[in-house]
C-alpha cells in the first residue's frame, strides 16, 4: 500500500489513530481549539491581502534606512 504522504511515511490508519488520539485528549476542547485557528487563518489572509494591494510608495522603491 503506498502512503498518503510518502516522505513520512504516514497513511490512511496512522491518521485515523492520530485523530483518535487528539479527540481523546483534546475532545472537549477541540471546538474552542478549531475555532481560534479558524480566525487565526482568516487574520493572516487579511493581513497578506492587505499586503498585496499596498500601493508601492516613491515608485516602488524600497526605503533605504539611511536619512
């Protein structure tokens, strides 16, 4: 059988116990847990998207530190 990510070596059952494990341990705070890495996503694509649309300043040069 070929792994699901074959550098690790982990397929489809190691995943499962993997997830088995993490409901075990974390089950009543998975929600709360899933939530905050929810918006930490949403915040980091605000962020590169705010990145993105920035207009370059003094036609796109960089500043160069020294006054």
């Amino acid at each position: 059988m070929v792994p699901l990510f074959g550098i690790f070596g982990v397929g489809p059952v190691e995943l499962l116990v993997v997830g088995g494990v993490m409901l075990l341990l974390f089950g009543n705070r998975l929600p709360s847990l899933m939530r905050s890495v929810g918006r930490s996503v949403v915040e980091f694509k605000k962020g590169v998207n705010e990145i993105e649309h920035e207009e370059p300043d003094e036609g796109g040069k960089a500043p160069s530190g020294n006054p």
